[in-house]
C-alpha cells in the first residue's frame, strides 16, 4: 500500500493522474481505533461531495459541478481523504465528451482502488441554492416593475464582465484566454432574466 499524501506537500496535479487515488484498509483503521470486534455493528455509505469538481468539456471550456461520491462502509478499502481532493484536480485540465463519460471515469477509477460499487452523481447546483433562485424568481414575478430593470442590468453586467480576466472560481486558472469568454456567474443571471 502506498505511503498516504495527508499531512505532506505535495504539487498540485496539472494532467490527469488516477494513480494519485491511495486506498486504506479499512480493517487496519478499525484495529487501530478499537473497533475490530464492531464490524458486524457498522452499517452505512461513505459519502463525499466536491462542491467544485472541474472538468473540460469537448472544445476545452471548463465545466463544473457538484459531484457526490457513495460507497458502502464496509468495503475493504476507503479512499485517502488528500489523494481524492489532488485526483479531482487532476481532472481539470482533462477533456471529457459528456458528463456520463466524466462519471464513469470517476467511478472505473475509484472502483479499482477500492474493489467495491461506487455511485457517482454529478450535480449543476445543491438544492439550497435551486431554493434561493425559485425564491428569487418568485419574488421577482410578484413585482413586474423589477423584472424589466433586473433584464437590462443582468444584460449590461454581462456586456461589461465580457472583456475583463475571470478572477474567481476554476476558471481563473486559465488568465488570460478567458477574456471574451462569459462571466459564468453573470452568465446564470442573464439566463434568469429572460423567464420574465
């Protein structure tokens, strides 16, 4: 078994690695923590989510989403925490046909190192946030008069965002050449405002 990253520097990934991915025995865990005589009490899924899991899609633009990784509690091997996070990194610069082709990459790799079923789900938005927005639209329907400045402004925003480098996000990794390229987030509003 490989030495673990947690705890290490190690350099952040810039091409596509999956083996970054270091699987722990899970029985070595619970002889060291005590629960070796537990097993059969343990029930459940490990869960991870990745709030910004990056990829690119077929004509090199980033893509992002919210990917949610379940695996059962009692496989053999569980995924080192630091070796996961630099694996997702690994996909960002990595070109995928489809989100499916993206999942299932995810899941071949993960299902080899940890010899277990692994879901994957890759998500655009966490339902808070769907929340919020199905708030906002309500509220913006309720006041007709909002709607027609909420267009323009949303609009104006996004002509202004379109010449300047994307500061945040995963984006920001790529400097220059998002010049030209929608802000995503004034993208999303602008998208918004033309429901009404």
């Amino acid at each position: 078994m490989k030495d673990i990253l947690l705890g290490k520097d190690k350099t952040i990934p810039l091409d596509y690695d999956p083996s970054i991915l270091t699987p722990l025995s899970r029985l070595d865990s619970r002889i060291k923590s005590g629960l070796e005589g537990f097993a059969n009490l343990l029930h459940g899924i490990d869960y991870w989510t990745s709030y910004e899991t990056s990829w690119l899609n077929p004509k090199g633009i980033p893509r992002n989403g919210i990917l949610n990784i379940a695996y059962s509690c009692n496989s053999k091997f569980y995924v080192e925490s630091k070796s996961l996070k630099l694996y997702l990194y690994s996909l960002n610069n990595k070109k995928f046909d489809s989100v499916e082709s993206l999942k299932n990459t995810i899941r071949n790799d993960l299902e080899n190192i940890l010899k277990t079923e692994v879901d994957i789900d890759i998500s655009d938005s966490p339902r808070p946030i769907e929340d919020t927005l199905n708030l906002f639209i309500q509220k913006l329907e309720e006041n007709k008069n909002y709607s027609e400045l909420f267009k323009f402004a949303s609009k104006e925003a996004l002509q202004n965002f379109k010449s300047k480098q994307i500061l945040i996000g995963r984006a920001r990794m790529f400097n220059e050449k998002t010049k030209e390229l929608d802000d995503p987030g004034m993208y999303a509003l602008s998208k918004l405002s033309e429901i009404f």
